[in-house]
C-alpha cells in the first residue's frame, strides 16, 4: 500500500497536512493543546486581531440555528501588544504552524498590524480579515467592494513585505465573489480564504425580539457548505494557480474532501469544534483514508478534482 503525501502548499510556504482549525473558533491554540499536540494539525490560524484591546459586542452572542450556529462575537481580543507578547511565543514553544489572522476598522490599522508582523518570527502566513459580519459598522465589511478589498491588501503587502503568505478572507455576502477575488489578486495576495459566515438572524418567537444582542450575527455550521463549495469552485475555476484555504460547515472527512474536490488546497474547521474539541483530528484522519480509498497518492493531484473533464 502506497503512502498518502499529505501535505500542501500556501504561496511560499508548506504545511504537513491540509486541516486547519477556523480563525475565531480556537483562539489562539491553547484551549485545543489540552486535547492533542497542536503539531497533529496542519496550522493554527489564530482569532482575528486588531490593534487595540476589544472587548467584543453585548451578550447574549450566540444563537443555535438548524444546522449551524450564528455568533455575533464582535472580534474580541487582547490587542496585538499582548497577542505578540504573549500568544506567539507560546504557540512557537508548541512547535506549531502559525496563521495570524488581522481585522482592523479602516485600511491605516491593517497597515499598521502588517508592520508589526513583519519582523516576528515563527509565522508562515497572515489571514487578512476583510469579511467580519459580526461588526456594529457595515461599512468595515471591507470585502464586499473590489475597491475597499484592495486598498487593504495593498496597504498589508506594502507594510509586511513579500516574505509572509497574505491570505484574503473573503465574504460570501456579495453579489459576483469571482470579482472580489479577481481584486485581491491583482492586488497582491498569494491565496483566498472562502468563506467567511454569512450575516444572518433569529428572532425568539416567546420574547419576539432578536435572539443576539447585536441583533446580526454570522451564520456557520454545516448550513453554509454547500455555499461554500460553490464558492470555491467558482474561484478555483477562474484562478486555478491560487490556492484557496476553504472552509464552511466541515464537520467531517466528506465535508472537507467536498470543498478540496471544488479546489481547496485547505481545509479549516471551526463550529466543529465547539461539539468535539477532536474534530479536526477526526476529520484529518477520515480525510486521509478516503483520499487512500480513492486511489491518490498526493494530496495534491485530489485538488480542484470535480473540474476535470468538464
């Protein structure tokens, strides 16, 4: 029986295996280390941080929904001081791969996340944020328009230079996505994060008033595959050279084999993880054996795989 070559490639950079955790769903790694060796997982991308302190939006945040999940977080976080401080040394110590993800509230603060990047070491790539649904201020939805798209990524090439992977994070809540993506790539990025969660809501049928404080929130879970897989399969068709970290209701093997066969060069999990902390071990070991099963030997030749012969 031939060995499975897992592993995969994001702009300059190699991971061991293509299963990433979903920025916002593990923090910064500590909480999963209490179940597996974070080396196990392809990467850790980290929850979005911005410049200052955030305490997030009011509570109640979270919401269950059929078949998902809407959270209504509103970036909370420690600020980048702390985060470099304190996160990544430890995430270093792990010995795991490192994906900081960034948000800002306008393309200045983005600018300025990018300097301080640029100079840390132990990081392979920065997840540029630009699709956060769970923002009080829609306006900061950066990418939902090419042009608010690009001034931030080239404002973030120009302050990190061209040594860090810049993936753009991409929002499903735009009419043409292949034309957002189109933007970001002339604007420099090395790779697509699709899809961030789609800006939804619920209202308590006892209360009849909006379950979320926030009212909005960005639905996830199993839900939104197969918006997802579409999206992916659109982009890859149109730019099949750029690798695009997919994600969006992964919950098993399948799941992340579906988004990978549309053009997913990786797979993040994140609502998964709030069931079973082992999810993506799970879903890395029945990734593993199915490619086997289906006869490839590299990881590789199974991406974008549904576009062929068509």
């Amino acid at each position: 029986m031939s060995t499975l070559d897992f592993s995969t490639k994001i702009g300059s950079k190699r991971f061991s295996n293509p299963i990433f955790t979903a920025s916002g769903c593990a923090s910064s790694g500590s909480e999963l280390a209490q179940f597996f060796p974070l080396t196990e997982i392809g990467a850790i991308v980290t929850k979005s941080i911005m410049t200052k302190p955030r305490t997030g939006r009011m509570t109640p945040r979270m919401a269950e929904t059929p078949s998902g999940m809407l959270n209504s977080i509103g970036l909370q976080g420690p600020g980048i001081d702390v985060f470099l401080e304190k996160d990544i040394p430890w995430l270093v110590s792990q010995q795991a791969k490192i994906i900081v993800s960034i948000a800002g509230e306008t393309v200045d603060e983005y600018g300025v996340l990018a300097r301080r990047l640029r100079a840390v070491s132990g990081i392979s790539a920065v997840e540029v944020n630009i699709s956060c649904p769970n923002v009080e201020n829609r306006g900061q939805v950066f990418a939902c328009q090419p042009d608010t798209a690009v001034a931030v990524i080239e404002s973030v090439r120009r302050n990190i230079g061209g040594e860090l992977p810049i993936i753009a994070k991409l929002s499903p809540d735009v009419t043409d996505i292949v034309e957002i993506a189109a933007a970001v790539i002339n604007a420099g990025v090395d790779s697509l994060a699709l899809i961030n969660t789609l800006l939804g809501m619920v209202i308590d049928t006892n209360t009849m008033r909006p379950k979320l404080a926030g009212k909005t929130g960005g639905l996830s879970g199993p839900a939104i595959r197969p918006v997802a897989v579409r999206a992916i399969y659109q982009v890859h068709q149109a730019f099949p050279n750029t690798p695009i970290v997919g994600m969006g209701g992964v919950a098993s093997g399948r799941d992340a084999l579906e988004l990978i066969l549309a053009g997913a060069s990786a797979v993040s999990v994140g609502t998964a993880t709030f069931g079973d902390p082992t999810a993506v071990i799970k879903i890395k070991n029945q990734l593993a054996e199915l490619l086997t099963q289906k006869g490839f030997n590299d990881f590789r030749d199974a991406i974008g795989f549904a576009h062929r012969g068509i």
